[in-house]
C-alpha cells in the first residue's frame, strides 16, 4: 500500500470512531468473546487473545494501535520519514523513538506487589461507583460489578469491603501535581491498579495519591463487608455474565473522609464523603462520545491516549487537588446511534416503503443483536480510559437523554414510536440505562418510591412511558444541608406533545414540598436546557413539505439522502428541534413548568437553578423578573433562575455556521413569559476566549466543557465554575465562573 492509500486507509477508519471491534459481516463482537478481564482483579492490564497475538502493549500516545500495519516508511530514519509525513505523524514517530515499548521485565515490575482477588473474578466492567443520598447523617452508596460466570468462582459470594478512618486525613497529595506524562518505562505506566489501564485509557498518564500505607489506624477506624446481590444475568452464545450489586452504608463524621473498597479482597479503589455539615463539591458533565462521522483522532493532543481523554484528564486533576464527592452524568453518557449499524438492522434500514418500515415484524436474531449491542458497548465505554477512571474513583449520579437510547427517542411521529422496532429499541435501551447507570433492575427493586419501599432512596417513580414498559425514573438526591438536586427523566414519557406527564409533576412538587429548612439551593437537572436561544423558524422550514431539499432527501436525488433520518425520512435535524423546550409543541409545557418552579422557590424560600447539556456548547440562560424601568437585586428576585448549559465533554462542538447563527439569536429578549412578568435572556458570561482574546461570543462558548459547581457557606451563593477546553485536544482548562445568590426575599 502507498502512501497515499495509507492515508485514506486511515480517514476511512476514523470516519466512525468506536471503541470495540466488529465482525468482518459488521455485527458487534460479543464482549463476552473478545475482551474479558483476565487478570484477576485490577491487578494491571490484560489483552485479549487477538492483541496479545500482535505483541503491541498499549497505543502510543499518537495514533491508535497499529502502527505494525504502516509503510515501512514509518520505520524510516528520522530524515527520511520528515520527508513525507504530515505534522502529526512526525510527532507521534518522535514520540515513539524517544520513549520505546518497555521490556516484558519493566512492565512486571510495574505490578509487583498489587492485591490478587480471592476467590477470582473475571470481569468484563467495574467496578462502578454510584451515590445514592445521604439520610439522617448515613451515606447510601453503592458498587456494581459484572462478571464473566466462565472463569470466575462465586462461592463464596462476591464480596465488598469498605475501610475508613475518621481521624485520617481525608486525602494528601504527592508534592508534584496530578496528572503528568510519563514516558514508557520510565514510570510505572499509569495507574497500574485500574482496569481502564488494560485498554489504553490511563496507559500514559495517572492522578496519583500520596501513599498513606504507613498510616497508623485510629481507634475509630471502621471495616465493613458487604455481600454482593445478583441482580441481573446476560446469556449470550459464548456464555453468561452476571451484574453484582453491593449496596453499602456510611456514618458521616464531623470532616471530609477517604473510603476504601475493594473487591473479594483486590486492589483498593478511593472515593470521599463530605462530613455531616460539608456541602459537596461536585463536577457535572453530558455527551460522552462523539457523533457519527467525527475523526476522534482530532480531539487527541500530545501525551493523551484518544479524543475521548484530554477534557476528562482535566477532571480528573481537579479532582486530584482537590476532591468531588460526586460526579453528575446530565445525559448522553454514551452514543448508542451506532446501534443500526447492526446487520441484523440492514433489512429494516434498507426498506423504502414507510409502510412496510412500521408493520416490520421483530425476529429472534434481532432481539439478540440489541441486547448484545447495549450490552457490550456499555461495558466497554465504561470501563475505557479516563472515564472509567473517574465512574470508579467518583461515586456517578446519572440521568438519561436520547443518545442513551437511540438519536431522536420520544420525539418521532407516534406511528414510528408506535412500530415494534422503536419499542423494542426503547425497551431495552431504558433497561440497560437503569442497569448501567442507575444500578436498578425493576423486577428486583420494584416501582413503588414511596419513602422505604425501594432500595434507591433518592428514587422517585413517576407516569407510566409513552412507548416502553417502565414509568419514569427520576432522583431527588442530597447535595449537602444546603443543597438538594432532581434529576428529571425526561426521555421515558416524551411524546411530540409532551415531556413529562401530570403524574411524575405531582409527584415531583410533593417531595420537593417536603425538603428540610435548610436547603437554600434546588438544582433542577434536565438534559436539554429551558432557557436557551430559539430556532423556532428553522423547526417550521424542517416540517413544510415544501422544503426542497428535504424532499430531494426522501427521494435519495443529489446527493441529500443525508439530510433525512433512516426511520421516517423526516429531515435529519427535526427530531433535535421537537426535543427542545421551547418547540411549538413543549412551549405551553415548559412556560407551566417555569412559572410553577417560580412559585415553589417564592414560597419555599429556596433559589432554583436549571443545569442542562446537550447542545455541545456553554451558555448560561436566565429568567428573571421583568421590570423595564430598574433590574431587581437578583438576590431579592425569587424569578431569578438561571439555567447553566455545559455541553459536551466529548463531543465536538457545532459547526461554525451553527454557532454563528445560535449565537446571533442569542442577544434576543423572549417576550413568551412576559404574561407572567418573566423575562428571559443570556447571560453574557465569556468576556474573553480561552487564549485571552475577543471571542466569537459572549453568550456562546463552542469549545468542549464541564462544570464544578461548589457551594459557598459565607454567601449562600452556589458557584458553578465552567471549565472550557483552551484547545482542541489539549484538554487543559480555563475557568468561567457565574455563581447565583441564595434566597433574599421573604415568604408573603
């Protein structure tokens, strides 16, 4: 192969990035087949069969693995190869010569002495961390493994230990900072101790804790054992898995404390608690992965193991300094769209009657294709890299939105979320979410929230779904004594015409009512903003079958075929419009919604704070009350609620066209709330782009991002700093801060 072909090998590999393999017929390769955990417990990296064979250990930090298959070229003298290669091979050739492959003797070395679990395990995801609330000064947790039942022993059952300390210093730091790069060989190569290091995600880079081994056990030092419950079993033709879950239960004391736990005795993983009257410090994020046709590679800089990692390295090193009690996942904590790539699905996508699409008849060898997609494509995005790092090391709060699902779920036409194939898709989709994400399984834990009755305390049981068989699932869940935050599912009932329904509001505003005297703050979680610029003009062009374009699409004529989706032959983009707030179709919807936050947070005297993600770019919205002649003090403003928009972690931002036009709607005052004395705009927070310049928005920020948001005690202001990447692929961050005031008005 030339150059050239090698080249355009390459673009066309990149062309659809994802982390697992296929089968030469296009199916996804079983997780239970292809990549299992060998080594006992995180005891260092494992290779499967296929990798171990081509003798590579871990990608570079350049391209991807293999480089065995590039022109001999790239094995060249450093003169010859700069006479050809482009500026990013050069570097990655650089990179590889100074810092080569360690010997079989280094990398050993690297594990001597790590924690075997007994009796073994073979794992094929965890563990995961979860954070459930905190009750009457008790922490609720919980852990969630799953397991390869060939090659794993169960008896006895597997096992949770937890250690703590309260007269342990909560966390103490090495005296160089958290993440650095280490060359290969030079260092133990990460952190050896985790599984995501087996699968190139923390190969080259660690957040490290100062060791305390030497750390003489006080007389309050706490062990306690928990026995893992089955709560789930996959079967698939090369095996079965179970999913373990060990619920757990922690004292708070007076300070922040360090908590240990390991598995069957393995190696020890580190979250932290806050003490019993610490607000938590927590980071909040949304679209964990890239859209179809984004070269991932792109987002990768120097020192980083893929596009996935370099925002997700910044995370982690604040939390290296200092620590998260919590890590929320505001929706799109994985790209499941791919999951029509399937060949079982290529009949379906290949029909051209609509008629025929919607009366398609669901087979058994599709029904195995979606649980084997859901299956291992969480397994392995949850275990890859820096994000696994973090879901393991930061106890994880999660709510879903579409691409958890399918692209567009809930806001196609009904006839489509009606057919058998879009039910079948949300049916299982949704069980994996609550398995994966929540670590709930209805048929164990029950649909009755009721104070007592399920096993997730923060869980609220709300309206049955639009087209799957479960009810909503949403979280109301203790951020700190002063801080609560509710996490609304607004996927398992959307219709066209609706986002949630009566039942799951009700049920929502009576707990809300029933929160202590000492929440200052409500954070109301939804995964697509309410205050947000409109394009209400270009939902109207998208459904006018008038639109060329759109027709030229649906007959497959110039090239539009990209323009429509493969399941109606809508337009391409309508289904992301129809998700919005502020679609024609939500609008009476959301404008209730804000008006009955406003009158809980006047008479309840606590300030409500909308988060959101979804549109991959930062933006602060804010309604506030309408008053032409002088602004109201927004501490007095019980109208005062922001919406704080941090999208996406992964994810590119939006075409420069489209950020041009979101940000020249942005300067627009909304008169749609003006009825009720609201008025609404965006907050002009990016006086300067990440270098120090004029940026291209002051209310639009169209870089990758996360937010922490952290609570001050002196103020009862709640501080949410959003972190933007100065770079694309650098994934160091700049910081821009927008706090919002406590409760300053009096109840009439």
């Amino acid at each position: 192969m030339d150059e050239a072909g090698w080249h355009a090998l390459r673009r066309a590999e990149a062309a659809y990035h994802e982390p697992y393999e296929r089968n030469p017929d296009g199916s996804y390769q079983p997780i239970v087949n292809v990549n299992p955990l060998n080594e006992p417990y995180i005891t260092g990296p494992s290779r499967s069969t296929s990798e171990a064979s081509t003798g590579s250990w871990g990608p570079p930090p350049g391209p991807p693995p293999g480089h065995q298959e590039r022109p001999p070229a790239y094995h060249a003298p450093a003169n010859h190869a700069e006479s050809w290669m482009p500026n990013e091979e050069k570097r990655v050739y650089e990179e590889e010569k100074l810092n080569p492959t360690p010997s079989a003797i280094e990398r050993s070395r690297a594990y001597k002495g790590l924690e075997k679990m007994n009796p073994h395990l073979q794992f094929l995801c965890g563990p995961l961390l979860r954070y459930d609330t905190v009750e009457n000064d008790t922490y609720y947790g919980s852990v969630l493994i799953v397991t390869a039942d060939a090659g794993s022993i169960y008896s006895p059952h597997p096992r949770l230990t937890l250690e703590w300390d309260p007269e342990r210093p909560s966390y103490l730091r090495s005296s160089s900072t958290s993440s650095q790069y280490y060359a290969p060989g030079s260092t133990p190569m990460g952190d050896p101790s985790h599984p995501a290091a087996a699968y190139g995600g923390t190969s080259y880079s660690r957040t490290s804790l100062q060791s305390t081994d030497s750390y003489t056990p006080s007389a309050r030092a706490r062990t306690s054992l928990i026995k893992a419950q089955e709560i789930w079993v996959y079967h698939d033709p090369y095996g079965s898995c179970t999913f373990w879950r060990m619920m757990f239960e922690i004292p708070l004391s007076e300070n922040e404390m360090a908590i240990t736990y390991r598995v069957n005795g393995g190696h020890g993983l580190q979250f932290f608690v806050p003490g019993k009257t610490q607000n938590m410090r927590w980071a909040a994020y949304s679209c964990n992965g890239f859209s179809a046709g984004i070269n991932a590679d792109e987002f990768r800089g120097p020192g980083h193991a893929s596009g996935f990692d370099p925002v997700w390295s910044d995370l982690l090193d604040q939390h290296a300094e200092k620590p998260f009690h919590v890590l929320v996942g505001g929706g799109d904590q994985l790209y499941c769209d791919s999951l029509m790539r399937e060949p079982e699905f290529q009949e379906f996508i290949n029909l051209t009657s609509r008629k025929a699409k919607l009366a398609y008849q669901i087979t058994d060898s599709i029904r195995a294709a979606i649980d084997r997609f859901y299956f291992s494509h969480y397994c392995l995005v949850f275990r890859n890299g820096k994000f696994a790092q973090a879901n393991s090391t930061i106890p994880m709060v999660n709510m879903l939105d579409d691409h958890d699902m399918i692209d567009g779920f809930g806001s196609y036409p009904e006839e489509l979320q009606r057919s058998p194939m879009f039910q079948l898709i949300g049916d299982r989709a949704y069980h994996f979410f609550l398995l994966f994400q929540c670590f709930v399984v209805d048929a164990v834990d029950g649909i009755d929230s009721r104070p007592g009755k399920h096993s997730t305390h923060s869980m609220l049981i709300g309206g049955a779904g639009a087209w799957i068989p479960y009810p909503s699932h949403s979280f109301l869940t203790y951020m700190g004594p002063a801080t609560a935050m509710i996490m609304l599912d607004c996927r398992a009932e959307r219709r066209l015409d609706r986002v949630c329904s009566e039942t799951t509001y009700r049920r929502m505003f009576d707990r809300l009512w029933e929160l202590p005297a000492s929440v200052k703050h409500l954070v109301v979680q939804l995964g697509i903003p309410i205050a947000y610029p409109r394009m209400n003009f270009l939902e109207t062009a998208l459904e006018s079958s008038f639109n060329p374009f759109i027709a030229l699409g649906k007959k497959g004529q110039l090239g539009m075929g990209s323009l429509v989706n493969k399941f109606n032959k809508d337009a391409e983009l309508l289904d992301d419009l129809m998700d919005h707030w502020t679609a024609a179709k939500h609008k009476k919807e959301r404008n209730w919604f804000v008006e009955q936050m406003q009158n809980f947070a006047l008479l309840r005297r606590i300030r409500v704070t909308f988060l959101s993600g979804d549109v991959h770019c930062a933006a602060v919205g804010v309604f506030k009350t309408l008053s032409p002649n002088a602004p109201v003090d927004p501490r007095m403003d019980y109208r005062y609620m922001i919406n704080v928009v941090t999208s996406a972690i992964v994810n590119t931002p939006p075409p420069n066209g489209v950020q041009t036009m979101v940000a020249s709607l942005s300067d627009k005052q909304h008169k749609s709330m003006h009825y009720a004395q609201t008025d609404e705009t965006m907050i002009p927070l990016f006086q300067k782009d990440t270098n120090g310049k004029p940026p291209k928005s002051k209310n639009i920020m169209g870089r990758r991002n996360y937010a922490i948001v952290e609570y001050d005690s002196k103020t009862e202001e709640l501080q949410f700093d959003i972190r933007v990447e100065k770079q694309k692929g650098v994934g160091t961050t700049v910081g821009y801060p927008i706090r919002t005031p406590g409760p300053g008005w009096q109840v009439p």
